[in-house]
C-alpha cells in the first residue's frame, strides 16, 4: 500500500488575496492553487461558491464566510487569527476587492501588522478591456452604474469628460437603460459590451447607443456584463472657438489646467494652448 501523500507545509501567518476564475475553471493560476492548498482557512463571500471550486481542486479548508456587511467583531476575530494563521481571502469571481469583499479586511489587517500578499489573477474589467479593442493607454474602473435612472445620469455626466476608456460592471436587467442614458450624454462615444468573459457564450459587440440598443433588444442579454466606453473624440475648433474655450477655463483654472481641459476638448496641442493662456492672462 503506497503511503498517503503529506500534508502541505502551511503559509506563513497573515492575510492572502487570491484571485480565482471569472467563469472558466482553467484560469486559476498555479499559484493561487498552491496557496488555497497551504492555508489554514478561507475567507469568502459565499461558502457554495468556493466549496465548489474547492472541491473541483481536490481541497478541503474550513471557510468562513465575509464580505463589507459583516460586522466588525467577526472582522476583528479573523483578523486576530491571521497572526497565527495563514488566511486566504477569495470573491466569488475574479480579484477581491475590485468590486467584491474585502477593502475593509485588507485595511484592518494592515493597521494591525499582519502580513498581505496579493496572489493575482483573472479580472473581468482588465479581460474586457483587453478583448474590446478600445484605447488601453488611459482607462478608469468605475465598478457599478447606480440602478436609479438618476443617479446613473449624474456618474455619466460628472464622468463623460475624463480622456480615458471608462469600464464599468452591469447587469443583463439594466444593460439597455444604460446604454439608452450612455446615448444621451455622450451619443458620440463608442461603446463595447462584454459579457459572459471566459465562458462557452462569450460575446464582445461594439458600435454606437442606438445600434447596441437594437441588438440586445431583440437578442436579450444573459450574464455577467463588462460595459466599456471609449474616450472623448476631439472637437476640433478654429481659433477663435479655442480662445473663448481658453477664456472660460482660465475663469476657474490655472493657466496650464486650462490648457489641459481645452486640449481634451479640442484635440489641439496642450503645450501651444498653454503658451496662448499663458499671453491671454498677460493681456
């Protein structure tokens, strides 16, 4: 009879955040396997969800259930025991912390000394912006659209000027009031939906509001959403409109942030805008 096989030598003590698939199994990296196998116990948002991916790995840990509603004597128990335990701290999907559990745990852990080691890996927001095509050079993750029609119209607006690509998760539910309210504030923007990344349906459409519109409408989407918009086209002005865009920024922006907002705005030269503000607040 062959002997059974030892058991793993434990992780040092302290806090680990493992990212784990974001549909396909076969994402998981060797790593993240190797340190969910030489914990002391996990931490999760759902003990199902991670019980079966445990088991799927051919590991059995004792789990704990958490995410930012629990309170903060059962965060501070686990935090205690991370200083004789090595603890992982894993999402239902992807990289905690990036719209999942796990800010305040990381945070508390710090504060106290315990040790934090990043184990990365699968991200929806990174692998829809890699599959969308659009401009990778400057992007922000926004999380979540609000779901009251209100509150989404003022995150678009207070957002619709930034020269990034904006990601943002939704749900299948809310996919078309979002991109009817994105068709609003910023009709001209290219848009990309992303959905069902890494799984058997997987599905990445570009195109404007009102053709996105049309195509969900009659195809109704299922699944977990990456919504991503591209950023700003450049309005180019003649002279005259960029002076009197120059003039109004200098109202409440030094010379150079005046020349950077106009520079987005027009698609002119920020350094020649900013000698122009420059000779504008001279005069």
């Amino acid at each position: 009879m062959s002997e059974a096989a030892p058991d793993p030598e434990p992780l040092s003590p302290g806090l680990y955040i493992v990212a784990t698939p974001i549909g396909n199994l076969g994402d998981i990296t060797l790593r993240a396997i190797e340190t969910l196998r030489r914990c002391e116990g996990v931490a999760c948002e759902d003990t199902r969800v991670t019980g079966k991916l445990l088991k799927h790995l051919g590991i059995s840990k004792p789990m704990w259930r958490y995410d930012d509603h629990s309170e903060s004597r059962d965060r501070g128990r686990l935090v205690d025991s991370m200083r004789t335990r090595a603890v992982a701290l894993v999402s239902d999907a992807g990289m905690p912390l990036v719209s999942d559990p796990g800010y305040r745990l990381v945070n508390d852990a710090r504060a106290e000394g315990i040790a934090v080691t990043v184990v990365p890996g699968a991200s929806a927001a990174i692998a829809g912006l890699a599959v969308s095509g659009l401009p990778n050079d400057r992007f922000l993750f926004a999380g979540f659209l609000p779901s009251k029609d209100k509150a989404r119209r003022e995150v678009l607006e207070e957002l619709a000027g930034i020269d990034a690509t904006l990601i943002f998760y939704e749900t299948a539910p809310r996919l078309l009031k979002s991109l009817a309210q994105i068709g609003k504030t910023m009709p001209d923007r290219e848009i990309a939906v992303a959905r069902e990344l890494t799984k058997l349906h997987e599905e990445c459409r570009r195109g404007l509001s009102a053709g996105l519109i049309a195509w969900f409408e009659a195809h109704p989407p299922k699944g977990e959403i990456v919504l991503l918009l591209g950023p700003p086209v450049p309005v180019h002005s003649d002279d005259a409109d960029i002076d009197a865009l120059l003039w109004e920024a200098l109202e409440t922006n030094k010379p150079s942030q005046a020349a950077a907002q106009v520079a987005r705005n027009t698609g002119a030269d920020r350094k020649a805008l900013y000698a122009r503000a420059l000779e504008m607040r001279r005069e």
